[in-house]
C-alpha cells in the first residue's frame, strides 16, 4: 500500500473515532518511513496482537516470561560435542514468523552473507571459493550468544519503529538477553546486525584481491594473500564488536591440500569429501550383499528410518555435485528398500 492511501483511509478512521488533529499527524509521521520501506505499521501492543493473531494478554506474558516458552533439547555436533538448542513453542513460533516473513526479511543483509537467505543454498558460499591458491576459514564463536537484547533492539528502531515497539519485538525475539539457537528469527537478526562487520570486512578483502563470504559464523577467504595479516585484521574487527574468533577452527588449506569450506572441497570441482561418499557406498554394498536386516544388527543401528538417513546423504551429494552418476545410481538401489 502507498502512503498516500494509508493516510487517507487512516485520516478517515481516526476521525470518526474522535483522533485530534495533532495525533493524527503524530501518528502518520511515523508511518510514513515504514510503510515506504514496505514495512508494517505497529503503534503499540494491542495493534501488534491484532497484527499477529494474539491477544494482548499472551504477547505480554511471552514477553515477561520468556523461558516459560521454550522447551530446549540438546543435539550432537559433528565434532561430538553437544549443541543446546532453544525451541519457542508453536505459539510464540508464529509470532515470530511474523516478524521474520513481514519485517526482517524486507530489511537490507550484506551481499556477502550467503546463510539464512531465502532461494540462496550453501553453494553460493562455497563455489565462491573454488579452484583458488589458498583458502581460510575462519569461525565465530558462540555467534547468536553474542547477539544480545540491545543489539536486536537496534535493529527494529533502525527500521524506524517507536523505542516500545522495538523493545517489545527484541523481547520475543530473545531469550535470557540474547539470540536462541531454535527461533526462527535468529538467524536473519544475525545477518542483518553482523551487516556493518561484513561492510568493513569485505572493503579490506576487496582492496587486496582477496574472496570472501560469510555462512552463518563461517567465514571464508581465498585468494593469493597475506594470511597472518589477514587473520590479525579479523580478529581485530570482530572483537571491537565483542565477538571472537574460535582459533581451533582456523584453517589455512594451500592448493596441493583438500580444501575444504564448510564441510566441501572446493579445490577444483565443489563437491563432498571422499570420506562420505565412501560411507554411503559402503553401506549400499552391505545392503546388498547381507540384506537390510543383518547391516542394521552388525551396525547396531537402533533408531529408525535408516534408508531414509541414507537417501538423505545421496541427496546432499547430488545437490552439491549432480552430475555424480555413482551415487545417483547408489540413490536408486536405496530407493528399494524405502
């Protein structure tokens, strides 16, 4: 909707409520800049509880009593230590699809932020890489716990809203101060809050000929470059934002080595370690060769859905490589025992 028709259906309805004159222009002074940026206008908690389908009441307690909804869990990485994990409850969910689909995804992320982005895939942050002299990876540490209530609020005033609605939204996008690993507005607060970082960091690696891209607390360099210098400029930058880089998961991959960004080599050809894909053709062959049953008794595999955990991987593989005819091939065996 323009602003030209919001004010005069707005102007309309405030008068026969009985608006005064200052508080209608108040008032469309302050929509104006959101419904430009396409943006949906929230004046205070009770306009957001008819926006988003939730009683006053209920948004008010979400925001109060945040803990109370999520439920956490913990899963393993790949690495074997454990990730915690908070998951809003379906309610509060909604909610923040809400604000995610109808605020966050309108405003503006760094073209150098590959993660989070509707219609974009981890192949845009790795085939970015490919076939270069060197390549570094770099990882940020506890990245959405170092995201903290102050920052996301920033980001909606940024937007143009009021300071109660900012601080309204930042609440029940935030749980205990900071972002959660679990909601769905997470990830895209971090994009567009690490905005600034990837300005500065892209203008350092623009100015020397280096590649760069960030997927989620991945960052990725390549190139022919000065690496400590590199490495010394990150840190520093980061850390004036009080963020820090994991040094253990610093690599630095030269070209007769697999290179690897974000679990895929990228030497010449992106694709997946030959590691994995001997994991999958190992498994089809005992299929084969001893049946579903007896592989899944000598693996001691005691969760389900075994072939589809199987099927998964293929895919993965030839949605990085599709031209990978073996697995392909290996995928239709699979799709047998579905």
């Amino acid at each position: 909707m323009k602003f030209k028709t919001y004010k005069k259906i707005f102007v309309e309805k405030a008068q026969n409520v009985g608006y005064s004159y200052e508080n209608v222009e108040k008032c469309l002074t302050y929509a104006e800049p959101l419904i430009t940026k396409g943006l949906p206008v929230i004046y205070n908690t009770s306009h957001l509880s008819v926006l988003v389908g939730y009683n006053k009441k209920y948004i008010k307690r979400a925001v109060l009593s945040t803990p109370n909804f999520y439920k956490k869990y913990q899963v393993k990485k790949r690495n074997g230590t454990i990730r915690e994990l908070a998951e809003p409850l379906p309610s509060l969910k909604e909610i923040q699809y809400w604000i995610l689909e109808n605020i966050l995804y309108k405003l503006e992320v760094s073209r150098f932020a590959k993660a989070y982005i509707p219609k974009k895939t981890i192949k845009e942050h790795v085939r970015f890489h490919r076939g270069q002299e060197v390549v570094l990876t770099m990882d940020l540490k506890n990245f959405f716990g170092s995201i903290n209530l102050s920052d996301v609020e920033q980001v909606f005033i940024h937007a143009g809203y009021s300071e109660l609605i900012s601080n309204l939204l930042a609440k029940l996008c935030t749980l205990n101060q900071v972002l959660p690993q679990g909601a769905p507005t997470s990830p895209c607060l971090s994009n567009i809050i690490f905005f600034n970082l990837d300005k500065q960091i892209s203008e350092y690696c623009i100015d020397r000929k280096i590649r760069y891209t960030r997927y989620a607390d991945d960052m990725a360099f390549s190139g022919n470059f000065d690496t400590d210098a590199l490495i010394e400029f990150i840190k520093n930058t980061v850390e004036s934002q009080d963020l820090s880089i994991n040094e253990d998961k610093t690599l630095i991959m030269k070209r007769n080595q697999p290179q690897i960004v974000c679990g895929i080599i990228v030497n010449d050809k992106i694709q997946v370690p030959k590691e994995k894909r001997n994991e999958l053709r190992q498994a089809v062959y005992y299929i084969e060769k001893y049946g579903l049953e007896s592989h899944l008794e000598k693996i001691e595999w005691d969760r389900g859905n075994y072939v589809k955990h199987l099927i998964g991987i293929a895919n993965y593989i030839l949605f990085i490589n599709p031209k990978d005819k073996k697995v392909r091939d290996y995928r239709n065996k699979l799709e047998k025992y579905r």
